[in-house]
C-alpha cells in the first residue's frame, strides 16, 4: 500500500517531467514553448518559497476563532502576493504558480503522517529548495558543456528537477531525511 501512494505523490511530477522530456525530444514543441517553460521553472521558484508560509498558516492550530479569522485573512493576502508576482509573467502564470506549488508538494498531502506534518513541511521544503538550487545548477552546467541551447536546454534542467522530486517521492526520501534528522538530532 505504501508504494501506491509514493507512486501517487510522484505522478504530478512524472507528468511534468515526460512533458519536458517530450519538449526536449521534439524540437518544435522546444521551440513554441520555450518561454512558458522558462517562465514555468520561475514560478516553481516561487512555489517552493511558498510553501513554508502557505503551509504553515494551514497547519497552525488556532485556539480562538479570531485567530481562524487572522489565519484565513493572512493566507489569502500571502496567496494573492504570490499570485501577484507570478502575474508578472503573464495571466497563465498564476494558474501555473498553483499547479506547481499543488503538484511540487502533492506527496505531502498524500501520506505523510499526520503527527509529523510539520516536520514533514520543513523538511519537504528545505530538501526541495536545496534540489531546485543544485539541479538547475548542474542541469545548466550539464547543457553548456554538452553544447545544449535554448530552446531544448529549459526542457532539459525541467525535466531533470522535476524527475529529481518525483524520485524523492517515489522512494520516501522525504521520510527517510526527516527519520535520519531525528536519529541525528534525538533532543529536538
């Protein structure tokens, strides 16, 4: 049963992955989407930022229904910054923010345990942002040296991150960093 829901919590990012893997193969489809998927690995930056905040807020026990009211209040105002600035790029690109943030960390939401969920969000967080750091890094080393341009090289660093999180949800990475954290650090 497990391993259904780790297939499950890495789907949205497979989907995402094969079709930056497709983009890759098929040089039109680089070519008429190249700045949506540029556009697209920015505003997954912005999804991962979010995440913590958004995250958070949804996670927070409220004692006093005033404070449900300032939670929901400050949820919708930090949502609508975010879409906000993802609107730079263009009326889609909020649509793309939320299917990002939603699929970037579906596997949380899908079996992680509920007494670890916010260890698990902090955990999730800073093992994603690290990756998106270090692939879109190597992924954009990796195509310089291969001499892999625009507009096949954005499919290339997409493909690769996005493969990246769906692996780590796939194979429970996430529980097994969160497990090891713990095992190294029993006072917390």
């Amino acid at each position: 049963m497990r391993s259904g829901r780790n297939a499950l919590a890495a789907a949205p990012e497979l989907l995402l992955a094969l079709t930056c893997l497709a983009a890759f193969f098929i040089p039109e489809l680089a070519a008429r989407n190249v700045k949506r998927l540029s556009e697209a690995l920015v505003v997954e930056f912005l999804a991962i930022h979010a995440f913590p905040f958004l995250g958070g807020l949804a996670l927070l026990k409220p004692a006093r229904s005033w404070t449900r009211i300032m939670r929901a209040l400050m949820f919708v105002v930090i949502a609508a910054g975010y879409s906000y600035f993802a609107s730079a790029f263009g009326a889609d690109s909020v649509a793309s923010f939320w299917i990002l943030a939603i699929t970037t960390y579906f596997g949380f939401f899908v079996h992680d345990a509920p007494e670890q969920r916010r260890k698990m969000l902090v955990c999730r967080w800073a093992v994603t942002a690290v990756a998106y750091v270090l692939v879109m890094l190597a992924g954009l080393l990796t195509a310089d040296l291969l001499g892999i341009r625009s507009p096949r090289r954005e499919p290339l660093v997409g493909f690769l991150f996005f493969c990246t999180l769906a692996v780590f949800d796939w194979t429970a990475f996430y529980d097994r960093t969160l497990a090891w954290y713990k095992r190294s650090h029993p006072a917390q």
